[in-house]
C-alpha cells in the first residue's frame, strides 16, 4: 500500500493549487503526508491543509532546505519504520501520477533515490529553464562525474536510512537540494532517475526560485564542493 512512504512537501505561501494536490495525494491512499509551513503569510488556507496532511511550522521563512531538514528530522522520528519518504513541491507542477512512479520505483529499488527528471527539450519549458539545466547539469557532471539530467527537481524519492545524513547537509535554501546531490554521489549512494511530466504554470510564476539570486547560490555551491 502507499501508506509505505511519506510524502513531504515544504512550502511557503501555498495556494489552492496544494489542496487540490493533497486531495488527490489521498484519494490515491498515500495517507502519511507532511507539509512543512515555511513561515507563510497568516492565512486561512492552512486550515484546511491540515485537514490532509501533517503541518509543521517554522515561525519565519528559512528556505526549502531547512523546511526539508526540519521534514527529515520528522519522518525520521515518528515514521522509521517506512520504506522512506517523497519530497514534492507545492506549486502543483509535480503530478501525482508521477509521485507514484516514484513510489513503484522505490519498492524496486529500496536503496536507491529516485529523482522525477523532466524533459527538458519539450516545447513546454520555458527557454530560461531549458538553459539554466543544461549550465547546472554540464557544471555538475565536471564536479561528480556523473550526468543527473534533472539537477533541480524537487520530486525525490529517498530511502528511510539516508535521511539522517540528509540533514547533515549543509544548505538551506535552494541550494541545498544540488548539495545533497553532490552529497549522495560523495557517498555512493545509487541514483536512479524516472522520467515524469514536464509542468510549467504560467512560465512557471509560481515558483520561488529566484532565477538570478538562487541560480548563482547554486552555482557557487557546485564550484566550491
């Protein structure tokens, strides 16, 4: 059953878009949900979040990394005896058709993490994203030895016995999902990638990735490692 992972989904000023998301997240059995509020506006939608899931809450804005640790830490408490957990956004561009790709694939792989990578030469992704995983994959390869073809997904899927050195990673913001990257590499843990949809809303409006800030946080975390 799906009630063997967790799904955990930080987010910081969510929409409607995430209700939707957990409604279908729980019409399709997954059941252990957590949603880490990373210091969002007061408002009232967060009351019906917690109706599906699991909120955790961190009383400022700190970033998806720490919103990510603080999920870690959690599952790794109160689910342990899970097969492991999914991370997702919050934005509604991670379908949950291909949450459960993930999932099927963790069953078939218990020790490896399964990234959603996206193709990024369909004619829906915007030219700057396009561009930007290209430069972060081509950076990434020279660093690891080793192609991810989507460095920045946000869809993971992650066994229950590495989150504990996931939390160890430095990073808390953006930045961090390309040094746990770089950290599971380091550390030979097996990497698995599945192909899911690619989903831009809007030129991807709905994102927080600040494409000139974070971008250059990214790269410099990549030069630096």
């Amino acid at each position: 059953m799906n009630m063997e992972v967790v799904i955990l989904i930080p987010a910081y000023n969510p929409d409607e878009k995430l209700i939707k998301v957990l409604e279908e997240l729980k019409g399709n059995n997954f059941l252990n949900i957590v949603v880490v509020n990373d210091g969002s506006k007061a408002d009232s939608i967060w009351s019906t979040i917690e109706k599906y899931a699991i909120v955790l809450e961190h009383d400022e804005n700190k970033g998806k990394g720490r919103a990510l640790k603080t999920g870690f830490s959690y599952c790794l408490d109160k689910f342990r005896d899970k097969i492991g957990v999914i991370t997702m956004d919050c934005d509604g561009q991670h379908l949950v058709s291909d949450v459960i790709k993930i999932y099927q694939e963790m069953l078939n792989n218990k020790d490896s993490v399964i990234l959603g990578s996206r193709n990024f030469y369909d004619k829906n992704v915007p030219f700057t994203s396009k561009m930007g995983n290209l430069i972060f994959r081509k950076i990434l390869k020279l660093k690891i030895k080793k192609e991810i073809k989507d460095t920045q997904t946000g869809l993971r899927g992650f066994p229950i016995n590495v989150l504990k050195s996931l939390i160890d990673i430095k990073g808390d913001r953006f930045e961090y999902e390309t040094n746990v990257l770089i950290g599971l590499v380091k550390n030979k843990i097996k990497i698995s990638e599945v192909l899911i949809e690619t989903v831009y809303i809007n030129n991807n409006e709905t994102s927080h990735f600040n494409r000139v800030k974070d971008s250059i946080d990214v790269l410099k975390t990549i030069i630096k490692k």
